[in-house]
C-alpha cells in the first residue's frame, strides 16, 4: 500500500551508506558504511561466522595480498589475471594480488603437502573483503553496492576424500540455503549448465535472492565442486591408509555469504510504509536488540548527542541533566525510556532495547559491554 524504495534512497535516508563521500575516498564503484550501516554489515559478518563455528568449521583470517601461484592454483590465473588488483613490491621484483575472494587463499593451504586420510576431510570458512577490478553495469537499477570494486564475504571451503566430495557439495548448498532462509528471504536454487560453469569447476549451484528495485534474482553464493582440478594444479594430496599411495583430494568451495547483495535486499525488502527498515531477527542481538532502523533513531542519536556534547551512539550518556529534559528529547523523537539510572556524578538514559553495564557505555562497535572502560566510548578492543 505504499511506493517502495530503493536500496539506495534507503540507506542514504536512514544514514546507513555514505556513497558521495565512498566514491570521494576511492573513486567509482566504492562506498561506505556508516553508522547503524556499518553495524548492520558487521551484524550479517558476525550471523555468518557464528552459524560457521556451530556447525563445527575452522575460522581462517588469510593474508589479503596472495602470491600469483594462488590464483594459479584456484584456476583463476591465467584467465582472470587482469581482473584484479596488483601490488608491485618497489624494493624487489615480486608482484601480489589482493585476493578476489578468499577461495584463492584457502585453496593454496595445504598446496605441495600430502595430508593424512584420516585428516579428511577438512572444513574451513574464512572471512576477508574481496577486491575486484570487474566493470559494473551503467544501467540504473544496477546503482549502489549491487557491483563494486571491494565487498565483504564469508568463504566455505573443504578438503575431501574423492568419494565423499558429492555429500560434502549438498552440505555447502543447504548451509548456504540455511543462511539465506535465517534473513528471511524467499530464494531460489539455480543449478548451472556445463557450458556456465567455470573450467575449474565440475559442478555448480547459485543461491538467488530478489532486489525489488532491479525486478529480479541476484546471485548471493555460488557452491562449487572442483573436484581434483585444483589439487593437480598445486599438487594437493592425501595418503590412502588401505595402499599407502598419495592421491590427489577434492576441493569444494562456496560464499557464505557476501554481503554486497545481501544488504540491498534486506532493506528493500524489510521497509515499512514510513520509510524505516525492520532488522532481521537473527541479527537483533548483535545490535543490542534494535528491532526497526528509523530517521527517528537516528536523529536522536545524533541531535541529543551533539546537544549534550557526546558522541552519537546508540546509548546516550548524559552529566547534570534533568530527567524531565531528556524525557522531552526522547518523546519529540518516538522512543520510549528503557529504565533511568543516576548517581552523585553520572546520568544515564537508555533508550529501549539497549543495555549497559553499571557506569560503563555499551561500545557503539561491536556492544560488547565486558570489556568497557569505565566512562569511555569504545572498548578495549576498538578503542
């Protein structure tokens, strides 16, 4: 009943992307998260990881510069060399490359070392922003963060025995399915004919979710199964216990997920007639229970921040104000009072659905409330 958004007006309105001053940094086809934006992105990050470690991976955090022999080994390079980022080491004659998605570092662990059997398989997700220096589409509906030079991802990635490289595949799939399904989104499983595969890969499936505004599905993972392709290609073996002859493993990989995509569709598809966008359950906790994103919320955060000469966090801290002030400034803005605490030195008013611990501010980061310092903004870690 009501003319949805883009993405785009979306997140500029509630002050979630800063795309102006994204493309200022860095030129076209980069953006930047701010606020409640960044947060949200760092939500999804921590959704992934979280559901990952449950399901029993190991968290790998690879290096973003890789040697040419790791996209060579992932099947990337030669084909797709000019397609990324190239660093030129100035005091030698070593090239690197940022890494286009973390599949070309994990895939490179174990290259030229023969691994136990009964190590197998191995089960790895790693997160890392991706650089890639593809050209996005001029058209309209492709504006935004839909195609952009660097984006954040989730990577699954596992080492398998050959015979158990199919179950493992169905695995990856239904994980990604599951992620998918935990935001909320109605999606589709496309399976990819040979001819759309890749050469590394055998075997292929997209996960696809819609972005109202571009009137269609967009590809938010890809699960592959490469088979022995990658382990020939960087001599990857494991030593079978019934002969005791290397052979070559399986490799498999999957996103899970990137976020590029994912975000546009989550407030296009979770806005409400005012222009506000509700937060996907699963990700309330990691930011301290907030249930819908608002221009009131966020213009109280920032108003009553500046007023009180405090920094524009969601827990609004506040010293020798009255009571009946700070309840005006939140009524003028829509939000109820949580609950009051005051003593001798400080006065703290929490708006509903955040918390904090005694005297210390919930950090505005990652609301991590044990690690506070007392009478500080950001904990020890983001400090």
């Amino acid at each position: 009943d009501f003319e949805p958004k883009n993405h785009v007006e979306l997140c500029e309105s509630l002050g979630l992307i800063d795309y102006e001053r994204g493309t200022k940094l860095a030129g076209s086809g980069f953006w930047m998260y701010t606020g409640l934006g960044a947060r949200l992105e760092w939500a999804l990050l921590n959704y992934f990881i979280d559901t990952h470690l449950a399901d029993g991976y190991e968290f790998i955090l690879p290096p973003h510069m890789l040697e040419y022999q790791c996209g060579e080994t992932a099947g990337q390079f030669p084909k797709f060399a000019d397609e990324v980022y190239k660093i030129q080491n100035p005091t030698d004659d070593r090239t690197h490359y940022m890494l286009p998605t973390a599949e070309a570092a994990l895939a490179s662990i174990y290259r030229d070392e023969i691994l136990a059997e009964a190590d197998l398989p191995k089960k790895f997700f790693a997160y890392t922003p991706c650089f890639r220096r593809e050209a996005g589409s001029a058209r309209a509906e492709e504006r935004g963060m839909v195609r952009g030079h660097q984006f954040n991802k989730v990577e699954m990635f596992q080492f398998t025995r050959p015979e158990d490289s199919d179950d493992a595949f169905d695995e990856l799939v239904t994980k990604a399915e599951n992620l998918v399904k935990g935001l909320g989104f109605h999606f589709r499983t496309v399976k990819l004919a040979a001819g759309d595969c890749s050469a590394s890969m055998a075997r292929t499936y997209d996960i696809e979710i819609q972005i109202p505004s571009m009137q269609g599905y967009k590809e938010v993972s890809s699960v592959s199964n490469a088979r022995d392709y990658q382990a020939r290609r960087g001599n990857i073996r494991f030593r079978r216990e019934a002969t005791g002859k290397p052979e070559f493993l399986h490799t498999l990989n999957g996103s899970g997920l990137a976020t590029s995509r994912i975000f546009p569709a989550m407030v296009e598809q979770n806005q409400l007639k005012d222009g506000s966008v509700k937060v996907p359950e699963v990700l309330q906790k990691y930011l301290g229970g907030l249930e819908v994103i608002s221009k009131s919320f966020v213009i109280l955060c920032f108003v009553t921040c500046r007023f009180f000469n405090f920094y524009a966090c969601p827990v609004i801290h506040f010293r020798q104000y009255s009571a009946a002030v700070i309840s005006v400034c939140c009524f003028f803005a829509g939000l109820r009072i949580h609950h009051f605490r005051s003593d001798s030195e400080n006065f703290s008013v929490i708006p509903i659905n955040w918390c904090y611990i005694n005297k210390s501010l919930v950090c505005p980061f990652c609301l991590c409330p044990s690690l506070c310092l007392f009478n500080r903004h950001l904990c020890v870690t983001c400090d």
